[in-house]
C-alpha cells in the first residue's frame, strides 16, 4: 500500500511526487533514502500538489494526476519498460512512454558550449535524438581535442591509421556523409552529432523526460556537491500534450524563475584565445570606443595565469601590476571575467600551501595529469 499523503507517494523503494497536473517527479532508492535536497536543476523548493486518485489495476499501482496516469509494478527494484508506465491524452489518441523510450521529435533546446567552433561557421542542422541520458550529455564532449586523434594521445587508438589520418581539415571532412576511413568512427560520428542541437523541453510528441539521477544537489551550506548515491533514480517527467506554454511553466516550477539579466550582459563582450598585456587591453579599449562601441565586458581566456591548468596566479609578464589593472578597467567601466578550469592547484603556485591546510582531510594529492 502507498506510504504517506497524495502528495508524496512512496511504493516499496520508488517515490513519486506530484508537482503539478502535467510533470511528475519519479524516483528509485536501492537503500530507500530519497533525495531530499536541492538540486542545480531542480533549485527551489518544491511545493507538491495532490495526485487526483490512487488505485489498483492487478499487480499495477496506478497514479493518476488528471491529467496523465502513471502505472507502475515490481516497485523494490529500478525503474524499467517493463514495470513503468506513463500514459496522457493528446486531445485525440492516448498516448504513453516507457523508459527507453526515444523521442525523434523533439523541438531542440541549446548548445552548452560554443569552444568546439573556433572560427567556424556555426552550421547547425537538426536535433539529435532524445533519450534516457542527462540533459546535455551530448554537449558535455565539447572539447574536441580530446575527442580527435589529430592529439597524439589517442593515435594508439586507431585501429589502423591511414596514410591520411592527420592531413586535411578533419573537423570539414566529418561534414561528410560518409566516413572515408581519415577520421576514427568515434570523431566522425561525434562531430555529427556535435552539429545538431540538443534536446529540449518542448517536442511534437508532447512530453518531455529530465534525467537528473546524476546531477549535483546543493549541500547544507548551498554549494554544489555529487550526489555520491549510485543506482539511484531521479527523473522528472512532463506530458503536456500540445499545450507548449504548460510545458514552460511547468520547466519554470522545477528549475526555478530565471533570474533578470544585468544590463551590462547587453552590452559588447570582447575575447580571444591568446592572452592580451595590459597595454592591448587599453588599445583594445580604445579602439572600441573610437568606432562608437563602448566595451562592456573583457573576458581573459585561459593564458591569464601562469602555464598549466591548475595555476591561480596571474602571469607577471602580461600584468605586471594586477591591482592597477583592475583599478584601469574599473574607472573605465569594464567588467573582468576570467576563463578558469577549477580542477587543481599546483604544488607550484603561490596558494598551493594555504589552499592544502585550509583543505584538511579533503584535499586529495595527486601527480599532474595534464599540463597545458
């Protein structure tokens, strides 16, 4: 029998929550602790509502929201296709999903990144296949470098490299429909799907799944720490049929009101690659105020600091006097962001020995891995 109210139904060692009439969170424990913090996805506090009416179809616990009925069995072990079911109405068929369920209609959502463009034209075309994964899986592999083999690392990895393997424009040639043997069939097909979007909330098919089973939850402080709960589901499902403006609202009662843009994000942004002295930073001030451009925003990319990803000082030979810097692109006008790959700190830099006894028991010491 269910445990608790219509509000939170917890079945052997699945939970289910109903948020509105047309999203539903879903969840499977193999301990039976649900999940009770927030979530960088589902940020705000969630205010659930009642399920319409709980039933029993044979061996089926049937939920129904009003608007859709979810139908699940078997419920101590995960959730699959064949003990969970999720049925709505369309306004003319009913219609349902099952996990692993594809959706080849979705409307798109974003990119993650743009890194993987250089100074390529942003050629997209379509949306790629919406599955089970987390919601930007396919634009987590971003960096391309370590997805071609063009790095020298991965060359072993060629089961047998062509003469051609590191001639041409590979990134061009996995435009092509088929792979004539230059590229691994691991870069052509990334670089396919790298130039479709990714999936969205909003799809002809009238629903949409949101896989947050691996994203981070915020700790007691409000800071964003791994879930650390392996086997453990934690699915949001929305079936809004074709009321598209329902779906948004219900993506805004799970994620949480966007927040107003500053009014200097509207203004210009300047970045490259190379890193710039601060001399080029006052030439390049200089020359968009001259053409009636006022720089808003100067973004350092990742040479700021010293070489190698782990380095949190800033390099003397660009910006000798990083307080007189500051103070310049203050009075100025212009914001400062920095590009930072927050993996490491180096036993070479400068706060290397604070960060270590401030860390305590949680740091972990490792030999460098990478240095670029």
């Amino acid at each position: 029998m269910p445990v608790a109210s219509h509000f939170s139904i917890i079945l052997g060692k699945r939970r289910f929550i109903c948020l509105s009439p047309t999203v539903v969170r879903v969840e499977y424990a193999p301990a039976g602790a649900f999940e009770a913090r927030r979530s960088m996805i589902a940020y705000p506090a969630q205010v659930p509502t009642a399920f319409k009416s709980i039933t029993r179809d044979g061996d089926w616990d049937v939920l129904d929201t009003g608007a859709m009925t979810i139908r699940t069995c078997k419920n101590d072990v995960a959730c699959n296709r064949l003990n969970l079911e999720i049925r709505w109405n369309d306004g003319k068929l009913v219609q349902f999903w099952r996990p692993e369920d594809r959706d080849h209609q979705n409307l798109g959502g974003t990119l993650r990144s743009l890194d993987r463009y250089s100074n390529e034209h942003c050629e997209l075309d379509g949306v790629n296949v919406a599955g089970m994964e987390s919601s930007d899986l396919v634009g987590t592999s971003w960096p391309a470098w370590f997805q071609c083999e063009v790095d020298p690392l991965y060359v072993p990895l060629h089961p047998a490299a062509p003469k051609t393997l590191h001639h041409g424009d590979w990134l061009r040639k996995c435009r092509d429909s088929h792979n004539d043997g230059s590229e691994m069939d691991r870069t052509f097909n990334w670089y396919r799907e790298s130039r479709k979007f990714c999936p969205g909330v909003l799809s002809r098919s009238g629903y949409y799944f949101l896989n947050d089973s691996l994203g981070a939850v915020l700790d007691a402080d409000d800071f964003p720490v791994e879930r650390n709960t392996p086997g453990h589901q934690d699915w949001y499902f929305f079936a809004y049929a074709r009321d598209y403006k329902q779906a948004l609202a219900d993506f805004r009662l799970v994620s949480g009101p966007a927040p107003i843009p500053r009014h200097r994000s509207f203004g210009v942004f300047f970045s490259r690659w190379p890193a710039f002295t601060e001399q080029e930073t006052t030439d390049i001030y200089n020359q968009f105020t001259a053409n009636g451009y006022p720089l808003s925003t100067l973004v350092m990319d990742m040479e700021w600091h010293k070489e190698g990803w782990g380095h949190w000082e800033i390099n003397p030979e660009l910006i000798p006097d990083p307080k007189k810097f500051f103070e310049l692109c203050r009075t100025r006008g212009i914001d400062v962001v920095f590009n930072d790959h927050p993996l490491d700190v180096r036993d070479d830099d400068i706060h290397y020995k604070d960060y270590v006894a401030k860390a305590g028991s949680a740091v972990e010491i490792r030999q460098r891995e990478y240095n670029g």
